[in-house]
C-alpha cells in the first residue's frame, strides 16, 4: 500500500494550459492522482503556494519550439508538502509531512555523464521531466513529483518567500558561479532590477563580487543601488553609449563577467563588446524568434572571450542557494496573488507591468 499522511480529495483545482497562446483552463475538479496509482519513487505533493515566471509565459505561447504536450498544468516552482509517497519506493530522502520545493527540473536520472558531473539539466531525462512543460506542474492544489529530486526547503524559510527562489534563485545563483568570478571581481548583469536580476545582484554581492546592474527607470535604480548592493548603475535607455559607460564603470577595463537573463538579444551582444579580456558572458535568458549571438571570430579569439550557456542548477546548488536565503543575504521581492487569477497576472507578465517576482497562493484551511 502506498503511504499517505491524510485522506486525499479526488478532485482539485489546476489551472491547464489547453490551446497555445490562449488563456489557460482553470479547472476546480480536476482529478487528483490516487496514492495507489504512484509509482515507486514518486510522491504526492499538497501544493502551498506557486511561482509564476517568464518561462512559464513562453510555455503558454510555444515561443522556445518545443511545444508542450497539450493538456498540460503549468507552473513549475511550488512548495508544499509530501502527502503520499508510492509503494515499494527504496531509500527516499524525504518522509511523509516534509515541506519541499519543486522545480523546473522535475527528474532526472542521477547516473549518465551530465547528471555525474552536476550538469542535471542536460540530462535526457531533465528534459522530458520539466514541470509545467513537459510534465504536470505546479499551479494545482496536487502535483506529483519525485523523492529523490524535490528539495527540502529550511525550517526558518517562508513559503511564499522562498518559492521563487527555486526557479529565479538557483538560475542566477548557477550562472554566477559558472561566470567564474572570483572575490572583487566586476560583474554586469543585465535586467538588474527584474525577477531574475533582482536576486542575481544580491547572490553576486553575497559572493564577494562588484556589481554593475544594467536596467531602466528610477525606482529600479534606487533598487538596485540603495537596496542590493550594487555599486554601479547604467540606464539602458538613457546612455548614449553602453558598451563605454560599463567599461568605464568597471575601471575602464570592462568587467570580468557577465550575466544576461532578459528576454532580448541586444544585451547578449552587447556583452561581448564590454568584456575585459578573458572575460566569461554567461547566457541564462532565452529570447523568443529564434534571436541568435553574433560573435566576430576577430573579436572573440584575440580577447579570449569565455561565452557560457547556463539553463538552472543542480540539486546541490538549489540547497546552497537556499542556505543563502536563509541566512538573510538574499531577499525577493515578491507579491502573493491568488490562483485564480492566474491568467491575468501572465497577461501583466507579457505586458511589463510585473515589478519582482509573483507568486500565487494555493493554500487554503478549508480543503483537505
């Protein structure tokens, strides 16, 4: 018999992307998977509260080329807690009752050469196991998930407070360390007072690094300047020339890395530009219509210029990136909106109306 810490409805909400580029369904009786219908290695996860991201976004409208197999729940950062866990599953690391956390990466299969090497995004497996793209996600009250990949999320830690770190959080937390920065070392990163960026500038100033946050508007500015950390701030709309001014921010050599996690291709390219020698761009964002990285073979040989794709991190980058919250060095910002009003904030989402991060309460006392 498989295990379970409560009686579980048959039915439940989840929001269900049915038709690309349309609203999504939201449904209040969707069937919920049984305990007995879980496989070994599988678990049951009461869903608590659930991010919404720009991938999510992308999903919905099939820009990336990989359309989703429709129905599909979207979603796919969420915490809650482990409700079931199937029969004959061997050595789980978590327990019926843990809180967790669910991710984009929903599984993978732990033993090829990616997955040894703590690459797991690459992993064949990590790429039909996504939440919210290629597997059920998280903005339902229920979602299964696996034990030996769901993250135990701190004591100390919020839910809300902590669910955009699992998508948001461990992705620039990944691509600062694969930027290979070291103590005072300069860093630009683009879309600095944005979801990702937001996070990005505080994982990087907690790291030792100098920060040269790229963004626009005055709030942002006073954000990313007075709130986070960083040192210097470039206004991508009001500089006459961006390459020169964050090169001479970072004391007229450029800086030593750089993070682009926006939806454009502009930055990316603007990057190889304003890069000291040596320096690493590290590509995280992923601009619809098949937008491309023009690199000047002049250009990138005799500056020996380091470019890095970076998709999200592993599982042990996902707990250090948590201990990071939890050790009050890095803050979302973040608001708690409803679920069902899920395809109106993916509505603002598109328009640009979305300061931070948004997350969407699924708790609620009075369901099971």
């Amino acid at each position: 018999m498989a295990k379970t810490l409560h009686d579980i409805p048959s039915t439940g909400r989840a929001a269900i992307i049915t038709q690309f580029k349309k609203d999504l369904t939201l449904s209040e009786s969707h069937p919920i998977p049984s305990a007995s219908n879980l496989k070994a290695g599988e678990c049951l996860v009461k869903v608590e509260y659930a991010g919404v991201c720009h991938s999510d976004l992308h999903v919905k409208d099939d820009d990336w080329g990989f359309p989703a197999p429709l129905p599909i729940i979207g979603g796919h950062e969420g915490i809650g807690t482990i409700v079931a866990i199937g029969e004959h599953t061997v050595d789980s690391p978590v327990k019926l009752g843990d809180r967790v956390g669910m991710k984009w990466t929903a599984r993978s299969c732990l033993k090829c050469e990616s997955c040894m090497t703590g690459m797991e995004a690459c992993c064949a497996m990590a790429v039909t196991h996504a939440h919210g793209c290629t597997v059920n996600g998280t903005w339902a009250d229920y979602v299964v998930a696996w034990t030996d990949y769901v993250t135990p999320i701190p004591a100390s830690l919020d839910s809300a407070a902590a669910t955009p770190i699992l998508c948001a959080g461990i992705t620039v937390y990944k691509a600062i360390k694969q930027s290979n920065a070291k103590i005072g070392d300069w860093i630009a990163i683009s879309g600095a007072g944005g979801g990702l960026g937001h996070l990005a500038v505080q994982y990087a100033v907690a790291m030792g690094l100098r920060v040269i946050a790229i963004d626009t508007g005055a709030s942002k500015r006073d954000l990313c300047l007075n709130q986070l950390g960083a040192e210097k701030w470039i206004d991508f709309m009001e500089t006459k020339d961006l390459v020169k001014d964050v090169i001479e921010a970072a004391e007229g050599t450029g800086p030593h890395a750089a993070v682009i996690a926006v939806g454009n291709a502009k930055p990316f390219n603007q990057a190889l530009l304003y890069l000291r020698p040596a320096g690493t761009l590290v590509a995280v964002g992923m601009p619809a219509g098949g937008a491309t990285l023009n690199v000047p073979i002049a250009l990138l040989v005799p500056k020996c210029i380091n470019i890095v794709g970076s998709a999200t991190g592993n599982r042990q980058d996902m707990t250090e990136a948590l201990k990071i919250v939890a050790q009050g060095k890095v803050k979302c910002h973040f608001e708690v909106r409803e679920w069902a009003e899920i395809n109106d904030i993916l509505k603002d989402m598109y328009d640009g109306k979305i300061t931070g991060r948004i997350v969407i309460r699924l708790a609620d006392p009075r369901r099971a």
